[in-house]
C-alpha cells in the first residue's frame, strides 16, 4: 500500500452558519448532497455537522490534488455514515474520476469539531506501490462509490 493523496481542511463553524443563514438554498444545493442536508438537519446542532462535511469536501480536493478544478464539484464528493457511524465518502461525476484515474484502493476519512471549529482528514491510499492503472475498481473500506454518469 502507498499513500498518494493526503489533504486537510478546518472551517469556522460560523463562517458555514453565516451561509446558511444567508444563502442557504444557493449555499445548499451547490454543495451539498440531499442525503447530506437530511443528516445534517436531524442533528441537535446541525451547523457542526455542515461544517465538518464541508471541511471533509475540502480536505478530499485538498487530497486529489485539484481544489476546485478539473471539474470537480462539491456535491460530488459527500460525506456517509457507515453502520459503526464513522464517516465514508460517497462520490460521483469527475470527483469519482479522478480517483479511479489514480487507482485508489481505499480512502480514510477522520472528522472532529468543537463548538467553532470543524476538521477533517483524507487520505487516499493505493494498492499498487508506484503503479497507476487504468483499470477501474471498486474502492473497499473506508469509501462507498456511487456513479451518477
């Protein structure tokens, strides 16, 4: 296993409150997924859990190497929970690319916030030491991959 893609992100919870407050339809449709936006809501503190998942998008561009560029969009990257509640990546469109364009084997993801600050971790880990293949595979662990091509 190599790591090929680190990124981390921290966000001002008040900065993703202030959005929501003010643009929150715009703000919420550019970036984050439905499934996301139920989630978030049904918490007793839903701006923490905005934060962190903008700060998990961030960190995974961060990681890609891209930021913004090369398509890659913000509601395509969003953030799950798993059956144990830890946090997996769902992707689609060029983010989903991207990564199978690098043989990604897994992708770890770690979220923490306290009342103002939100973080979050990425790492993008490959099977094949040095290797890129144009093989494309399903991605085991830590990240379920959803196509919406």
């Amino acid at each position: 296993m190599a790591i090929i893609g680190i990124g981390t992100d921290i966000v001002a919870v008040s900065r993703i409150a202030r959005m929501l407050e003010e643009k929150r339809e715009d703000f919420v449709a550019r970036v984050y997924t439905q499934r996301e936006v139920k989630y978030c809501e049904a918490q007793a503190r839903p701006n923490l859990h905005f934060a962190a998942r903008f700060a998990a998008k961030e960190a995974l561009m961060k990681a890609l190497g891209t930021g913004w560029a090369e398509g890659v969009g913000f509601n395509q990257i969003g953030v799950a929970n798993r059956d144990d509640g830890g946090p997996e990546y769902e992707l689609s469109g060029r983010a989903l690319e991207l990564l199978e364009g690098e043989n990604a084997s897994r992708v770890w993801l770690s979220l923490s916030h306290t009342d103002d600050f939100a973080v979050a971790t990425a790492v993008i880990e490959t099977a094949m030491e040095g290797k890129r293949s144009t093989r494309t595979r399903k991605l085991p662990g830590s990240t379920r991959v959803h196509s919406q091509r």
